[in-house]
C-alpha cells in the first residue's frame, strides 16, 4: 500500500523511511527471538546429553481446561507413608530385642597354690545382666516416639501437596478463564481496528503513525493473550507435579 501510494506521490518519503524503520525493529526482535531459542535448545540438548541437531520437540503448548484439585492419595506421599510405617516398625522390633540381658561365659587355666605344692586348675565364669529397673522402656520410647515423627512427618508431606495442587488449580482455572474472556472480548474490536486503520490509510484519511499504533495495539493484544497462556501453562504443570504424575 505504502508503495503505491509513494509511486502515485500520494506519500511522502518521510512514511517511506519510517516503515522501513518499523521494519527493522520488527526483525531485530524476531532475529534475537530466534537467537534465544537455538540458545535454550543447545542448552537442553546438552543436559540430555544429545546432539542440538538431533533434538525433536513434542507436545503443546496450549493450556488444558482448568481442573479441580483432588483428594486421590499421591504417589509420592504414598511412598513416603509407606517408608515411615517400615522404620516405626524396625524401631520397636529392635526395642523389643535390645533390652535382653547379656551373657558372658568364660574360661580358662588357673594355677592353684596349696601349703609348698603348686598344681594346675581350670576356672569357668558366667555372668548375667539382672534388669531390675529397666526393662526396655526407654527404648520402647523412643521408637514410638520415631514412629510418631514418621506419621507427623507424611501428613505435613501430604498437607503441603494438597496446599500446592489447590493453589495451582486455583491459578490455572483464573489464567484459563481471564484468557478465554479477554480473547473473546479484544477479537471483533481488534479486526475493526485494523480494518479501520489500514482502509483510513489507503485512503489518506490517516497518517503513517495512525497506521503504525493500530497495528501495536494489535500485537499487544495478541502478546497478553501469549502471556495468559504461559501462566496456565505453568500452573497446569505445577498442578499435575502436585498430583504426583511426574517422576
């Protein structure tokens, strides 16, 4: 359009340049969009210790519909229950052995001296450990005070999940839902915009700049939309690694 509106002297050199310029920001940005893409992909490749050229990309990055948290017990804190109940256990097995007394044997050669005479005799020895005031019970003790700590420390495990799914369930159901309204709500009045703007302009009803704003506001618009997907994006993510569905 700016062109043919140059050629028939209908715009000046002055809107000429200051596309050209547009222009160019517009590649510069795209130019060091690409740059910090083959910087991450490199990065990547590298700790999956593959070759960059070999690295294949799959999936979407289009938001699931919000989810609500659930009340399924999670994998990880099943394990971590799992663990505790078996070292509580182990704890007061080895309390119920550990109080047994001890038994000592011993024997050995002894030299016996009687009047002048010397003569040659064996000696054998027993002792026991007589528990009169212990029985184990400390020990006792402190396995069911592990066991105790064990069990507190899989519910606060499994509190802290549920406070984690419930707020990235929470996030991805508002940036879902603000995304979804404020696409619905820019859309028409974009295209009119642009429609507006671009018709004005052919015409020579509007100036370069005028031209140049509609199409910013336009791509400021389509940059939240962008932006409000990222954040769903991230808080579906949070909200399957909250449920235990990552390794």
């Amino acid at each position: 359009v700016l062109l043919r509106r140059f050629e028939a002297g209908a715009a000046s050199g002055y809107d000429r340049t200051r596309i050209e310029l547009e222009a160019q920001i517009v590649h510069s940005e795209l130019r060091e969009a690409r740059g910090r893409e083959m910087v991450e992909r490199t990065e990547l490749a590298s700790l999956l210790g593959l070759d960059p050229a070999q690295l294949r990309l799959v999936g979407s990055l289009e938001p699931s519909a919000a989810q609500q948290p659930t009340s399924a017990a999670r994998p990880a804190s099943q394990e971590l229950a799992r663990t505790s109940v078996a070292a509580a256990r182990r704890a007061e097995d080895q309390a119920d052995s550990a109080w047994v007394p001890n038994i000592d044997a011993s024997a050995g050669m002894r030299l016996l001296g009687a009047r002048d005479d010397d003569a040659m005799g064996y000696v054998v020895g027993l002792s026991i450990d007589l528990p009169l005031f212990s029985r184990g019970q400390d020990l006792h003790a402190k396995a069911r005070a592990r066991g105790v700590l064990a069990y507190a420390q899989a519910q606060a495990f499994e509190r802290s999940a549920q406070l984690g799914e419930g707020r990235a369930a929470a996030e991805l159901a508002l940036a879902v839902g603000e995304r979804t309204r404020f696409e619905t709500e820019t859309k028409e009045r974009v295209q009119q915009l642009e429609q507006a703007a671009s018709s004005a302009y052919r015409e020579g009803q509007r100036s370069v700049l005028e031209l140049l704003d509609a199409q910013r506001t336009s791509t400021s618009v389509e940059l939240r939309i962008l932006e409000l997907g990222l954040a769903a994006k991230r808080a579906e993510l949070a909200l399957r690694a909250a449920r235990g569905e990552f390794e």
